[in-house]
C-alpha cells in the first residue's frame, strides 16, 4: 500500500514573484534535458517550475533521468512527481540548473542561499559541467550585496570565533537567521547554522577568505564558477 502523498501541495511556493518571467526560463531549461541525463537540481521558486515543466516532458516523451536535489524539499518534489533520484555520492551531474538571490552585472558573480542549502548547491555546481542559473530580472543587480546579505553556514559551537573573524574581512553587519513557525535559528539539512553577514565590500579572494575561517563549512558567495545565466 502506497503512502498517501501530499509532498507537492506542502512545499509548492506560495505567491511566486515575476512568475510570467520565471515559467519562460523554466521552460528554456526544460528543453535542454535528454534522455539519459543525470542533472543537479537546484532550490528556489524558479527551480520548482522548471522540475514540473521537466516532469511534463518525461511523462509526454517517455525520457529517463536521474535527478540529484540539493534539500528536502526539491527531494520530496522528485518523489512526488515520480523523478528518480540519488545524491552525489553515486553519480557525477551531466549538467544542473539553480537559482539565486542576486547576480551581478558580468553574470559571473552570484549570492545564493535564501533556502539555507547552499552547501549542496555548490557541490553540484562545483562537480558539473554547466550550471543554468534561473532568474527573473529583478535577481540582476549592477553591484552584489546590493539587496541581499552573504548566507554563512557555520558549525554551532565556531558562531562567535567566525564573528570575530569575519571582522577582520569587512563585516559590517551580522545575523543568526532565525527559523519561522519555531523557536530558534534556523538549523540547516547539515545540523548547522546559518549567519548573513553584509560586508563593506565584496572583493575578489573574499569567498576563499571565507571558507578558510575555521567552523564555517560553506558560503552563498559563488565567484567565478561554469555557469550561464538564463534570464527574462
């Protein structure tokens, strides 16, 4: 007997935002699946309409993928939707697409990680050989940081030794993300936590001088990585 399934209702986002703008880029995305593709599938409102344009393509042409989703939630809408899926551990992406918060002027610079999964969002993209970044419009920004602080995942007990640390790169402003509907911060797929931090300037090494903080396991600062942004 099959459980009863309300996975699609339960994480559908609600009042998606330019969402004329994010079908058509949806769409553009899932035309470039084939049959036998592995694919990372990344997290965010634009990304959840391009997982049920993919769905439609692989019922109506009968194609076969593998999916490799970076939270629970994209996970739950695989499984809703009757898409395999496995982690990156098992299988190296062909391709992946995701979303982000904020990308800058040369498409090549990007803050992502509103969703608290940025870890394995950068896994996928780090191990695939291109990475669509869906967005509508109002994502572009002529200077990062503009509207969005950097999402810093951290090890619970490092929270203070990386606030004092990330000081001496320029913080100017730091919060503990708070969870909503729950007491407390925010605890990501990882047991870890979440810090956004605004910085006085977003400089080149500034995603690697990140990293190389102690108790900080990753950041939402993507610099410089394959991808092609596909926007309206």
């Amino acid at each position: 007997m099959e459980w009863m399934n309300n996975s699609m209702q339960e994480i559908e986002p609600q009042n998606i935002n330019n969402v004329e703008q994010k079908q058509k880029v949806a769409e553009k995305v899932a035309q470039k699946v084939k049959d036998g593709d592995i694919i990372g599938f990344g997290s965010g409102s634009t990304s959840y309409l391009a997982i049920k344009e993919i769905a439609k393509r692989i019922e109506e042409e009968d194609l076969s993928i593998t999916a490799i989703p970076t939270s629970y939630e994209i996970k739950a809408l695989c499984q809703s939707l009757k898409i395999p899926t496995a982690s990156i551990l098992e299988y190296k992406p062909d391709w992946a697409f995701d979303g982000a918060d904020e990308v800058d002027k040369n498409h090549n610079w990007l803050i992502k990680g509103r969703g608290a999964a940025m870890f394995k969002e950068k896994l996928n993209i780090v191990n695939s050989g291109i990475t669509y970044i869906l967005v509508d419009e109002s994502k572009l920004v002529e200077n990062l940081g503009e509207k969005f602080p950097i999402p810093i995942e951290v090890y619970p007990e490092a929270v203070s030794s990386v606030k004092e640390a990330l000081l001496d790169l320029g913080m100017v402003e730091c919060n503990l993300r708070k969870a909503n509907k729950k007491d407390g911060p925010v605890f990501t797929e990882n047991n870890n936590v979440i810090l956004d931090v605004k910085f006085a300037e977003i400089y080149e090494t500034l995603e690697e001088d990140i990293k190389a903080i102690t108790g900080v396991i990753e950041s939402g600062l993507f610099m410089e990585y394959s991808v092609e942004v596909l926007h309206e």
